[in-house]
C-alpha cells in the first residue's frame, strides 16, 4: 500500500496531536489559562511548553526573574522532560492543584526534584506529603530524595526498609550522589553486624581453669535454634527490614539447656549480645 494512503490509526493521531501542540508552546495549563505566553521553554525530550513571566517569578524561586533579559523567540532549555515540567508549571498557577498521587512512582521523583531545583514550594509540599506517606513502598527513593534535599524524619523512616537492597540500588536512584551513598553503606553496615551476631553464636563459657565449658545440652540447643534462623545474610537483613526478626527465636529452645549451669548464661548473652547491636545503630540522618 502507497505510505500517502496508509490509514492513520488512533494511536498515530495521538502522537501527532501531541506534538502539534508541544511545538506550539502552549501554556500546559490548559484552556483555562488566560495569561500570555512569553517564555518557551524546551524540555530535554524536545517539547516546547508556554510559560509566563509573572507566574515563573511569583510560584518559583529558582527561574530567572522579571528583571532578568528573556527573549521570548529563543526557547530556554531545561534538563528536566516534558511530562515533569507540564507538571511543575500547573503548580505555578491560581487553579487546583494536580494530584500527586495520580503519577508514576518516578514522575512523583523527578517532580520532587524538579520542585527542590527551581524552588516551587507548591509542588514541593505535594511532592514531600506524598513521600511521607510511602516511605515503605518506596524506600530507596524516598531515602535518596530526603538525604539530597534534607529531610531527616523521611530518611530515617525509609533508612530501615533498604538495608536489604543492592549498592547498584542506591547508586542508580541517588544518581551516584557520593554523600548518599557513603551515609547508606555506614547505616547498613550497622545491621550487617546485627546478622553475624544473630547467626553466629557467642563463644563457650571459660571456667577458672581457662578451659571452655563444653557439654552435651549445648549441641540440641544450637541445632535446633539454627534451623530457625534464615540461611544468608541477605535473607536476614530483609527480616530486620520488614520488622520480622525478633529475639525471642533463642529462647523458643531454651529448655534444652535447662540441665546445665552455665549453657543458659551463654543463650541470654547471644541475645543482650543481639539487642545492644540493634539499639546502638545511630539514626540514618546522622552520617550525612
């Protein structure tokens, strides 16, 4: 079939309409806007979005203002995309607000970043609220956001639930962001000493006559106990992240050692042992 002649589908149509009115530079605010357009604005994907002074300088701190020279014929480009800013420029006109919610867990992200950047305060209370709230369901996100931009009560929330993701985790969300990163592997190093006390037993009791106390209750004890306890380190760190280990694993066996004096001291202090690891993990905010 002659391409002149190909049917346009609607998927087709979609596109071109879209980019009809992106290369218009209309205001993303929609019809509703009466305002006129007098600076362009060309996102990193391309587009061209409508934008006006007077909202640029009263909705931001970090776009240039009404004193400063822009040539409303020469589109100002900008690192973000073209969906992150039709986003951030709704927030910077009197009408309500876009729901936050309502966005992809990365458009909510690159929205936050945006808001911090040019210091949009609408867009940058949506963004943290939302964050907030869904520091579990996104915890590498939400730590990396809140330690770039300075929210403690964030970062120590969602420092917790990523101690069992990957380094290539947090280097890929921080953007290689060096203080994250360092602040990351000090705070998880913590609950890695956590998991080696946890899964490694303390060593024999040592009587007067520096001689180990070894007995035959000790050996059902330790078997029994291990079988409990998760295989690898990583299954054990995201026991800790979802709040799922607890200590009372070592004394569901306990009455194993009950015939001997000195084997029940050694159970307690693997858990004292545990419990001061665990309670001596300073709060994530602190090591940045």
């Amino acid at each position: 079939m002659n391409a002149d002649h190909a049917p346009v589908t609607h998927e087709d149509w979609d596109v071109k309409e879209i980019l009809r009115e992106e290369q218009a530079g209309k205001c993303p605010a929609g019809p509703e806007c009466r305002l006129e357009v007098d600076v362009i604005l060309r996102s990193s994907d391309g587009y061209f979005l409508g934008a006006h002074r007077s909202n640029l300088e009263q909705y931001s701190d970090g776009f240039p203002d009404g004193s400063t020279h822009m040539d409303a014929t020469q589109p100002v480009d900008l690192v973000e995309d073209a969906d992150t800013l039709k986003i951030l420029l709704r927030f910077m006109h009197k009408q309500r607000y876009p729901k936050v919610s309502w966005l992809e867990t990365t458009q909510i992200f690159a929205l936050a970043e945006a808001a911090e950047k040019y210091m949009v305060y609408s867009a940058i209370s949506a963004c943290h609220d939302y964050i907030e709230g869904h520091v579990k369901q996104h915890p590498i996100e939400s730590l990396c956001y809140a330690a770039k931009f300075n929210y403690p009560q964030i970062a120590d929330a969602a420092a917790i639930h990523s101690i069992c993701k990957s380094l290539d985790e947090i280097r890929k969300s921080s953007q290689n962001h060096h203080p994250t990163i360092y602040a990351w592997l000090q705070y998880r190093e913590g609950y890695i000493s956590v998991v080696e006390s946890a899964l490694n037993p303390p060593a024999p009791y040592i009587n007067s006559r520096k001689q180990q106390h070894l007995c035959h209750f000790w050996e059902p004890y330790l078997n029994a106990t291990m079988s409990e306890l998760p295989r690898t380190t990583m299954q054990s760190l995201r026991l800790l992240a979802e709040n799922k280990f607890s200590v009372t694993v070592y004394s569901k066996h306990s009455e194993l050692v009950n015939g001997c004096a000195a084997c029940p001291t050694r159970v307690l202090n693997w858990k004292r042992d545990i419990l001061e690891k665990m309670e001596s993990i300073p709060p994530f905010h602190t090591f940045i």
